[in-house]
C-alpha cells in the first residue's frame, strides 16, 4: 500500500472551507478511509481530470465536495478539498 499525505495547499483549502462544518468532517474520514483502504467506484467516483487540472484526479465526498490527488509511484497526494467549482475554479 502506497503512503499518503496531505499537502499545504490541502490542509488551507480544509481549513478554511470544511474544517467548522462537524457532520462533512465526519463525511471526509469515512470517504478517505474507504480510499485508502483502495475503493476507487461507487461512492468516490474515482475519476481523472483533464483541461488545466489534467494529470490529477478526483474523488467525491458529497455530491459536490471532492478531493484532487495525484499519484506518484511512492505515495498519494491530497492536494485540494472544496466544492466542484473551488477547485476546479481557481
């Protein structure tokens, strides 16, 4: 199994966007648990990304809320957590 870490860009983008909300905290361990344990379909909806995002890729928390990683041969890397359009948008 592939060691993972949370970027600095990671931990801002929690922080000030899920980080005061108790019930999607609760929401993002269960979903991260269930992909580091290796689920990638239903319910993460593991997918790649493309346009200026590609090369990454996205799983759901919500139906909204979704996480961009990337992978490289040692470990994953969270590196954003928001919204479809805060981490797409920016």
């Amino acid at each position: 199994m592939k060691s993972y870490r949370f970027s600095k860009k990671y931990d801002k983008a929690y922080a000030k966007r899920i980080g005061h909300n108790v019930k999607l905290d609760a929401k993002i361990e269960q979903q991260l648990a269930l992909f580091v344990a290796g689920q990638r379909d239903y319910p993460l909806k593991d997918h790649a990304l493309t346009g200026k995002l590609e090369g990454k890729r996205a799983f759901s928390i919500t139906g909204d809320i979704r996480v961009i990683y990337i992978e490289t041969a040692e470990a994953i890397i969270f590196i954003d957590i928001g919204t479809h359009n805060q981490v797409h948008g920016e």
